[in-house]
C-alpha cells in the first residue's frame, strides 16, 4: 500500500486553488452558455456575455476569475485503511497548501481571510486558515473537494427551522428575493432538509460541489420526490423574473441542489447557500501515488460569445463630469467610463466617516468625484492592476448619505442593488448608482490604464486607489430621481413571464 504525504496533499490543494481561480467547471459553462442563447432580455444578455468574455480571457491568461477569491472550503474523505506519513496532520498540509495556492507569483490571490473577525479583524495575508469538514469512509485513499467561495454569495447563506407541515418550496420563493442579486445570478442554489441546524447548512454547501445537470434531469424527468422538488424549485425561482445580477430576466439559477438527512419529529431544518458567477471548485482522489495533476480544459469548451459594447452605449469622461450630467442618466443606460476613478469599500468608508466626525481634514478630495466598492487583486507581470470586479454596494449603503452629503461624491460603482437609505440619500443629493457586472473582474480589469493608492495603504486591498480607465462597461442602476433597475427589472420581468408564458423553464 502506497503512503499518502504531506506534501502531496499540500501540492494538490495548491494546485487545484490555482486551477479553479481561473477554469470555469465545463457544466457550469455549459448551463451558462444555453442560458445566454435562450435570454430575451438585453440587459441580462449582456452581463451573461460578460461573464462568459471574462472567463475565457482568465482561462487563457491564467488570471482569476473573480477579484474575490474567496475563503476557502475543503472537504476530506478519509479512507480508514489508508497508509499515511508519520506524524501527518491533514489540517496543516491543506493549509500549507492554502498558503502555497495564494501566493503563487505567476498568479497570486486575493487574501481576503481576517482573524479575529469580531475585533481586530486582522488579514491573514495568506488566505489560510481554510474551513475543513472531515469524514471517515471505507477503503484507501483520500477523496478532496475543494472549492473557493465568494463573499457575495455566502453572505446570502439562509437558514430557517420549519414547522413540519410547512412547506419548502413556499419558503424558498419567499426567501430567494430577499437575496438580491448580491450573490451574483445566474448561479446554483445548494439547500440542506433534515438533520440539525447546522447538518442542514453543511448539507447545502456540500451540495454546492455536484455537477450542473438540470437539462439532463428534466430531459429524463424526475425518478423521485427530492428530484421532482428540484424541478420545481428551477422552474419556480427562474419564473421570478430576478434574472442575471438582479438586471431581470429568464435564468436566475442555472441548477438546484438538494440534500437531506434525517431530522428530529418536531423539527424541519432547512438551509439554503448561493453560488454565484465565480463556481469554484475541483475534486481530486490521492492514493499515495504522488500529487494530483489536474489536466487543462480545452478552450474549445467555452461557448462563443464575445461581449462587445453597445453602439448604444454613451461615453463618460470622468475628469470633467459634473453634477447636471450626473441628474442627466437614466435608468438602465450604458455606459462606458473614460478618466480618473477613486476606490474604497467597507474599511476605507468607516476610516472616512470617523474622520469626519472627529472634523479632520479628508487624505482626498471627492469633489465631482466617482468611487468604485472594489478590493482588486495584485497586478503581476506587465499588469497594472489585477482583477478588479465590483464588491456588493449594499455594504456601503449606511455610509452612502455621509459620501454624498459630506464629501461631494456624486456617482458611486457596485454590484447588485442598494437598499432603501442609500436610494433616498442618492435622490436627495442628485447622485446616481452604476453597476458594473459580478463575475467579470478580469474584463474589467482590461480597462485600467493606470492605478496608484492615494490613502489608507495599510488596508491593503481595502485602501483607496485612483484607477484611470478607458471604457469601463457600467450600467446606470438608480439614477438621480432614485428609480432602481434592480427593483424594476425584475418586476418587468416576471410580468412578462406570465403574460407571455415565456419558456423559463427550458434547461
């Protein structure tokens, strides 16, 4: 019997981090690529032919798919009778592997884990320490998934305990809304029914791993009650008109997965986690014969679709932008960004506040200014920067009245939509959201010319940069008068939908 090491577990978890940083799983291309080809919506359209743009672009220049990078979650299966290394523990040799997989020149990663999450919140630096699930099981060997989960996503995780005559369907419709399009749609929907509060979250992220095949199941049909469940949910949650980020269309989940386990008579635990646009994840067998070699897709399995700008689309000099262009956009319209851009998400905007309120003089000037919510990744080789998507918005949100009453902010650029407080404050100072897609940093990245930090470079990624860019793509998402597109997107949509009886439910 082979001995499994140290370093072959190491080297695995490293290379395969690497691998899905910038290699879509060939289903979820697949799904993503039919969702695309049956979408009627135009603005929905564009942003699945971004994601699909930008994934090809990272496949072919091995850059990450994502500037989030994500934490990462591993689950082992540990053969009983397997032969091990002396003295291996199999928590530091996937960390070891963590750390390697992060800071690797050629491509390194978004550290993007804090210890001390309630205090000090301090980064890690290397992504380390990885969430582990361990299970013993028959036989030999050691069967990994790991899989690199988004921020965005998993800040949508719900959970709730059911009476047992409820009904889960019935709670997921009412949940799958309250989400918006923070994870990223059009994604997966993982949901664990059964066990404990927290057998039911496991359940659901672990469902996360399996293979798209909704077309495959629904060509078949269903051959019992979880699978008819799935079918339902697919064609329910779609039928909601939320559409790719949020923008309202056919595809909202490309799959539903779900998993159960036995639960207690007076209990019906349910949870259910997103993934998004960024699907990262790799399964790989160890049997003691040295590391895995995970081969290379062929880019021939990528669909073809090459995003372009619209003719539509009106270009935006940022270095001369005034107010009463702002109160000019409309929702809904593109727009292609061409000047000096600032960035900061959550520290930088809690670092601002606090300054203000102690009456210090800011370390920039946001007079007729944009900001961009984005943590990007580090630039290597020739880069200028690395990817740069957008960061949910709806964090910024209590600090959105504070940047445009204080500071003369006038345009802010996220993902997905912004609550009630931040579209009254956009209304009330004549400012306007955009929304660049989720899932297309690197895209976006392709459009930086220059970038240097201007303040509050001990937070790292969260510091505030000044971006020159050149056409960066971004959609007006409230406008001046506080109309939201993400509010009535999918309501347009969902009412066509119905009206017009359109083929939702096609997989």
């Amino acid at each position: 019997m082979s001995t499994i090491t140290r370093e072959h577990l190491a080297q695995s978890v490293a290379d395969a981090l690497q691998y899905i940083s910038y290699y879509h799983p060939a289903d979820y291309l697949r799904a993503l690529g039919r969702a695309y080809e049956r979408e009627q919506s135009a603005a929905a359209r564009d942003a699945i032919a971004q994601i699909l743009t930008n994934s090809r672009l990272c496949a072919e220049g091995h850059r990450p798919i994502c500037q989030d990078t994500g934490i990462v979650n591993v689950f082992l299966r540990i053969g009983i009778e397997a032969r091990w290394e002396p003295g291996m523990d199999l928590e530091a040799a996937v960390n070891e592997g963590v750390r390697r997989g992060y800071l690797d020149p050629d491509n390194k990663l978004r550290a993007s884990v804090l210890a001390d999450p309630a205090f000090t919140r301090k980064n890690t630096r290397d992504n380390t320490p990885a969430v582990i699930h361990m299970q013993v099981v028959p036989g030999q060997r050691l069967e990994v998934d790991v899989a690199a989960k988004g921020g965005g996503s998993e800040a949508k995780s719900k959970f709730v305990m059911l009476n047992p005559s409820d009904s889960i369907v019935d709670w997921v419709l009412k949940t799958v809304p309250t989400m918006g399009a923070g994870w990223c749609p059009p994604g997966m929907l993982g949901i664990g029914i059964g066990g404990t509060a927290e057998k039911a979250m496991l359940m659901a992220k672990a469902a996360l791993m399996e293979p798209i095949d909704m077309a495959e199941l629904k060509t078949r049909g269903p051959q019992n009650a979880l699978e008819a469940m799935r079918v339902e949910l697919y064609d329910k949650v779609n039928a909601l008109g939320i559409g790719a980020q949020g923008l309202g269309g056919l595809s909202t989940v490309l799959d539903v997965k779900i998993h159960s386990y036995p639960t207690h008579a007076a209990n019906l635990p349910v949870a259910m986690i997103p993934n998004c646009a960024a699907t990262r994840h790799a399964h790989f067998v160890l049997d003691g014969s040295g590391p895995v070699e995970l081969a290379p897709p062929s880019l021939e399995d990528w669909p073809k679709v090459t995003w372009t700008p619209s003719a539509q689309a009106a270009r935006v000099q940022l270095d001369t932008l005034t107010r009463g262009q702002v109160a000019a956009w409309r929702p809904g319209q593109t727009l292609l960004l061409s000047g000096k851009l600032l960035t900061g998400r959550d520290a930088a905007h809690k670092r601002i506040q606090d300054m203000l309120a102690r009456g210090e003089a800011l370390p920039v000037d946001f007079t007729n200014r944009v900001i961009y919510y984005v943590g990007p990744v580090d630039p290597v080789r020739d880069e200028v920067m690395g990817p740069a998507g957008p960061t949910t918005a709806t964090r910024m949100d209590k600090f959105t009245e504070t940047m445009l009453g204080r500071t003369g902010l006038v345009a802010m650029i996220g993902k997905a939509e912004r609550g009630p407080v931040a579209i009254e404050a956009i209304r009330k100072h004549q400012a306007a959201y955009l929304m660049a897609v989720g899932g297309a940093a690197y895209l976006v990245a392709k459009a930086i010319r220059k970038a240097r930090v201007l303040a509050f470079e001990d937070l790292g990624m969260e510091a505030i940069y000044e971006f020159e860019v050149q056409d960066m793509p971004v959609t007006v998402a409230v406008d001046a008068n506080g109309t939201s597109v993400h509010q009535s997107g999918p309501a347009e949509w969902q009412r066509k939908i119905i009206e017009l009886k359109l083929p939702v439910n096609a997989a």
